[in-house]
C-alpha cells in the first residue's frame, strides 16, 4: 500500500487548498490560520442585523475558497465549514445567537448565479453551509433529548434571477443596482425557514428557528443587505450575517 500511495502520489500531487504547499491537503499552518473566534464587522451597506466573519479574507481563507470555487477542490469545504461551525459555537455561548437547546439554528446561503453552480458542480456556499449545520453546535454539550428542538440544518432559500452580473469589481453603489430586485426567495423556502423548531424538553423555552444568512465573503454589503431585505418582505426574520472572511 505504501508503494501504490507514493505511484499515486506521484501521478495526483497533493497540495493543500490554503497555501499550495505539497505533501497535505491542509497543512497546519493553514489550519492555525483558521482557528481563533468570530468578530464583527460593518460593511459599507448595512444589512440591519449583526454581521460576522470568521477572520480577514485573505491567506488561507482566500486560498480554501478560490480552490473551492475555482479548482473543484470539493475538500476544501471541510476546513472552511469547521470555522464557520467554531464561530456559531462561539457566538452560541457568547449569547449572540441561540443556543441549541433553545431553539435550531437555520443556515441560509448567500443566492448564487445559475450558471456559476453549474460551472462548479455545485453551490460551494451552500455546501459550507451544510457542512458547519451538521456539525455538532457545541463540542461538549450532552446528547440531545428525542423531545428537544430540532437540529440545525441549511436551506438554500435564496435565488439569484437572470440578469445579475458577477459582482467582482464593482463598488456598493453599483451592487447594489445589480441585485436590485434579481434576489427572491424560492418557492416553499418559507415554510421550511418557520418549520421544525420541535416540542421543547418539558419546562424549556419554545423559540423559532434563529435564521443566520450566510456568505464566503462581505465585502460592500449589498450581497447581505439584499438578501436579509427580501427574506423580511417574506416574513422571515434573520437574526444575523455570517461570512467566512471580510475584505
């Protein structure tokens, strides 16, 4: 097995989606690069609720997502979707958002054009999402009882009409008028944003689902701002913006 790792080595290098160093797909120095807390941030378009990131989108972070996005590096997610879990973990215990036992936390990715997902084999952002929703909100919590809330989970509620240009580019004033009414909540995403908030353990508090949107990126804040606008006008109220990395 040692000689045919090495052949296949030989023949698909490995290198680490953060960095492009050999020898890993995610060295440790890109992993440190992701640890730390979330911080808040103030785009130059407000959206109206809290936004955080992860850390600054560069290094790593930048690396993971243009291999992601740009490399078909599908790998590449794990890491990006353990720091967005990390950050609802913390942000979690800090009070900012729910706790598990309160209430289900629901990712909702940031809408993306059609014709970028099908060149990607996929919603990248979405599969972030997925990811950190399964992963465990706290890391030393006790098992969930059968009658709590339900788990958290992500919906691509969001879509992006035709006619919405890659935003690579442009400043706030011109995104903005880019996304100007192309984002709309897709058929049956109200219902599944409301739903499965569960019975509550006997004497907890009932909640609605906390409702997080979710990007890879903010820079100006048009993305987060048009996103959390149409999803009020639909009667679902967003109690925060997450991003991987902030410009």
């Amino acid at each position: 097995m040692g000689i045919l790792a090495g052949l296949l080595d030989l023949a698909l290098p490995v290198e680490c989606a953060g960095c492009g160093a050999a020898g890993s797909a995610w060295c440790a120095r890109c992993a440190a690069e992701l640890e730390g807390g979330p911080v808040g941030v103030r785009p130059r378009v407000a959206p109206g609720v809290p936004v955080w990131s992860t850390g600054v989108f560069g290094g790593a972070r930048r690396g993971a997502v243009i291999a992601l996005k740009e490399h078909g590096r599908r790998d590449a997610a794990v890491p990006l979707a353990a720091a967005l879990a990390r950050s609802i973990t913390a942000l979690r215990e800090a009070g900012e958002l729910d706790p598990p036992e309160l209430a289900p936390l629901i990712l909702v990715p940031a809408p993306s054009r059609a014709s970028a997902a099908r060149r990607r084999g996929g919603d990248p952002v979405l599969r972030i999402a997925t990811l950190a929703a399964g992963a465990s909100p706290t890391r030393h919590a006790p098992a969930r009882p059968a009658t709590d809330v339900a788990p958290d989970r992500a919906v691509p509620a969001l879509r992006l009409r035709a006619g919405a240009r890659d935003s690579v580019g442009l400043g706030a004033a011109a995104r903005q008028r880019n996304l100007a009414g192309r984002v709309t909540v897709r058929r049956g995403a109200v219902e599944r944003l409301s739903a499965g908030s569960g019975r509550g353990a006997p004497g907890s508090v009932h909640r609605a689902p906390a409702v997080v949107f979710v990007d890879d990126v903010v820079t100006t804040g048009a993305t987060a701002a048009e996103s959390v606008r149409v999803l009020a006008n639909a009667g679902v109220r967003v109690c925060a913006a997450l991003v991987l990395g902030h410009a």
